[in-house]
C-alpha cells in the first residue's frame, strides 16, 4: 500500500531535478531560520506551510500533460490579463504600488499569475506558427510580451516587470530570432535611455545612481547595498559559522529574510559555502536545459527553455544586487528567500518541466 502511494506521487517526479531543489529548500529554511537570529521559528514555520502548498503544485503540475497546457496557454493568459487591466482600474494601493485586486474573499496579485502565463502563451503561438516563423510572427509575439509588462511596469514593480520580460524574451530568442535583430534592439535600447530614464520614478532614478556610488547616501538609500557587502566580506572563505553572523545577527543588513538573504548566508558560510549554492543553482539549470533539449515538440522546448532560463535570470539578479553589481530591484534569491508567492510561482514553473521531461509525445491541437 505504501508503496503504491509511492509510485503515486512520484511517477512524474524528475529525481535529478527533485533531488537539487531539495537541499536548495532545506538551505533556504536553514537560512530564514539563521536571518532571524535563531531565536524564533515563526517564519520557518510560516515557509513551511507556503512549502507544503508549493509542493503539492508543483506535483499537480508535473501531472498535467503538455498537450493539456497548450489548451489552456491563452485563457490562461486572457484572464491574466484581464487581472492585470483590473489591478490597474480598480486596485488597491499598498506603499505607492498599485499591485493587488481585492475579490472579496481575498486579495491577488495578478503579475504571479503572468509569470507562468506569459511563457505559455508565447511558446503556444511559436507552436502554431512553427512552419516558416516571419519577422510578423516575432513582432505579434512581442505585442503579447509588452502588454503585461507594460502594465506591471506601470504599477510600479520593476523587479515583477523585468522577471516576465525575461521569460517572455527566452521564448522569443529560443524560437529563433536572428542575431541582427538582437543586434538593432540592443542599439535602440541604448539610443533609447535618455527617453526611459526620464520615464522612471524617482525612486528607480536612485537606485541607479546608488549602485554608481552607494557611499553618496550610505545611511539612506545606498545603505542595503553597503550593508551586504559588508556581511558577504566578512564571511571570508570558510564564513563565521551559523548563527554566528555578526551583521545579520545585530540587525544591519536589511531585509534579511527576504531579497538581502544572501548577505546572511554568505557571512555564515562564507565563499566556499557561496560555490555550493552556485554549483546547486548550475545542477538545476543544467537539467532543466536538458530536458528543454531532449523535448520532442516547439512547444514543450521552448517553455521548458524558459522556465529554466526564468530560474537562472532570479538568481543572477538577485546575487548581482546584493554583491553591488546590478540595481537593487526586489528579486528573491529563489528557493532560499522568505516568500509563499515567489516560491508557489518558482515550483509551478518546475513541475511543468517535470511534466515535460516524463510525460511522452504532444499532442497537435
């Protein structure tokens, strides 16, 4: 009985995969737990309840064939959309973002939905456009990109906006843009700055100016960035041990538990413990990429190509900004970040590639 129980929800488990995204979950718990002093289990416990929920997504997911998922690439993203339009009219507005619906019962926040949605819908539309793609194809796909994040954009949440961009571009290079193309938006970007710095907040215009020079506001806005690299410095090779952090422990480094929670962890276990994390990011990425190779149909390549590409983009951004490489942006350090949302949408985004690496033959439609 056991045994079949067994078979039971693990029959469309990818072990390699299930295998790396569990130490990843034990170090995250292991992490939220050190960030907030060793004192008190309450977010552990907290993560642990949005865990159990992320998981039995994640096994809903892997069980969902891919044939299904092209059926419902678009209604899906139709009522994202239609969320995101709503979230714009109607609302409600927490510390100067306009990022959540009130339905009543409970609060949403649409842009999680447009994270699996997006990439969707794109690789459905390569899928059925796949015989002789035209530079037309390439340009309705991009319409589909921008609207959502246009919207999200405009809430204002870059961090949201930049993650579904990037899944949404993935697709779109993995479909077989041509470089000279690349080549002329990445000019035009370039040419375009001007125009789209004098279209940020004032928030956002600083967080750029900070990463050029924290030390202008070190007690203001460039003391997240001058605080965590502090912590990973002194972390050296080995790290101070844990629980042993000296500037997560008293508190200087903000935001511990959530974007900042790589400071604490490479303080703790200093550079050697930083290559682990990295090796056990690379696992991750190397196996979904292999799955996106090994996929038999356009549709199943090029959203597995993006779930993974998504993956590597969280965890390059969010290193990047607490290091002081990158703007400071709110993106969780995936896996390892306090945050149901973040994780729900993250192991969603596995399950699917679990589903694409055991499931057999797509079905046209």
């Amino acid at each position: 009985m056991i045994g079949r129980i067994f078979d039971l929800f693990s029959r469309r488990i990818d072990g390699p995969l299930m295998a790396a995204l569990a130490i990843l979950i034990a170090l995250g718990l292991t992490v939220i737990y050190s960030s907030q002093g060793g004192a008190s289990f309450d977010r552990v416990i907290l993560q642990s309840r949005s865990l159990l929920v992320a998981l039995a997504a994640l096994w809903v997911a892997a069980n969902v064939p891919p044939q299904t998922l092209l059926r419902l690439a678009v209604p899906i993203y139709c009522v994202g959309l239609a969320l995101l339009i709503g979230v714009a009219l109607f609302g409600d507005v927490r510390n100067g973002a306009r990022r959540w619906l009130n339905l009543g019962f409970t609060s949403i926040q649409p842009s999680e939905v447009m994270k699996i949605a997006v990439p969707l819908v794109l690789a459905w539309y390569f899928h059925r456009h796949e015989e002789g793609l035209r530079l037309r194809d390439f340009f309705v796909a991009t319409v589909l990109l921008a609207l959502p994040v246009g919207l999200i954009a405009r809430q204002p949440d870059l961090g949201t906006a930049l993650l579904i961009f990037a899944s949404g571009f993935f697709v779109i290079f993995l479909a077989g843009l041509s470089w000279k193309v690349l080549v002329g938006l990445g000019a035009s970007g370039l040419a375009s700055l001007p125009f789209l710095w004098s279209m940020m907040h004032d928030y956002q215009r600083q967080r750029v100016l900070t990463l050029i020079d924290p030390s202008q506001d070190p007690l203001g806005a460039g003391y997240h960035i001058i605080q965590s690299t502090i912590a990973i410095g002194s972390g050296g090779v080995l790290g101070k041990g844990w629980l042993n952090g000296t500037q997560a422990q008293l508190e200087f480094v903000p935001e511990r538990s959530t974007d900042f929670i790589l400071a604490v962890y490479g303080e703790e276990f200093g550079l050697a413990g930083t290559v682990v994390l990295i090796t056990l990011y690379l696992l991750v990425i190397g196996r979904g990429l292999m799955i996106a190779a090994n996929a038999s149909t356009v549709f199943a390549r090029l959203l597995a190509g993006a779930i993974t590409l998504t993956f590597f983009t969280y965890a390059f951004v969010n290193m990047g900004m607490v290091s002081g490489i990158l703007p400071v942006v709110g993106v969780p350090l995936p896996l390892i970040s306090y945050g149901g949302t973040a994780l729900l949408s993250m192991l969603i985004g596995f399950g699917i590639l679990m589903s694409i690496a055991t499931h057999k033959q797509l079905v046209s439609s």
